[in-house]
C-alpha cells in the first residue's frame, strides 16, 4: 500500500503536478492572471487521482492552455489560456474524449466574448 502511495507521489512530482488536499491534481504553470481567460469544465468518468494525470496531458497538449487544475471530488477542470489564445469548446471537449471520458458543460469567464474567440 505504501509503496504504491510513493510511486503516485514520485509520478506526480516528475510531471511537475503538486497534489494538495481538497484537490486531485493541480497543474503547474505559470500565473494567468494578467487578461487571460478561464474554462470551467464538467468531466464525467474521471475516478481516481491517478486517472487525472492523463487527463491533464491531454488538456496541456491544447495549444494556448497555461495550465489545468482537476477536482476529483466535483468533476470539474479549470483552465487557463495565454491572453490572445484561440481555444474553442470543441477543443476542450475533443482534448477530454481523447483522454477517454466524457465532457459536461464548459462555462467560460474573465472577459470572454464567445467561445473560440481570442481574449481581449
């Protein structure tokens, strides 16, 4: 039991994802706090906090995403995207589906028009 707990810690730090309590996983990344844009995201089938760390590669593969952060206990993601980055919802959703789960609503926020878009 141990050490399996070990090995997700060990994995969870060389992919540069910190675990904390009350989350899953937390990507990291730099700060977008400066005019970028946010989704938040349902993702349905996700089970495990290992089963998280593909889903975060997935969503760091999408071009513009600055980082991504998963609450295991909600199912729900939070995105972040360079200002000016163009990411659609189908982006997002094929991103998900690749990863092999389902994607729920996308609300977007922080100043976006509309979904694929650039941020202002």
């Amino acid at each position: 039991m141990f050490s399996s707990v070990r090995r997700l810690v060990a994995v969870a730090l060389s992919c540069g994802t910190v675990l904390h309590p009350g989350m899953s996983a937390i990507a990291a990344g730099p700060d977008n706090a400066t005019g970028g844009r946010e989704a938040l995201v349902i993702v349905k089938g996700v089970a495990t906090p290992f089963s998280v760390f593909g889903l975060l590669s997935r969503f760091r593969q999408i071009p513009g995403v600055t980082g991504a952060t998963f609450d295991l206990s909600q199912g729900l993601a939070d995105l972040t995207f360079k200002p000016g980055a163009v990411v659609s919802d189908h982006d997002i959703r094929e991103a998900i589906r690749n990863a092999s789960y389902t994607p729920g609503p996308i609300r977007w926020q922080n100043g976006t028009v509309q979904a694929g878009h650039p941020a202002n």
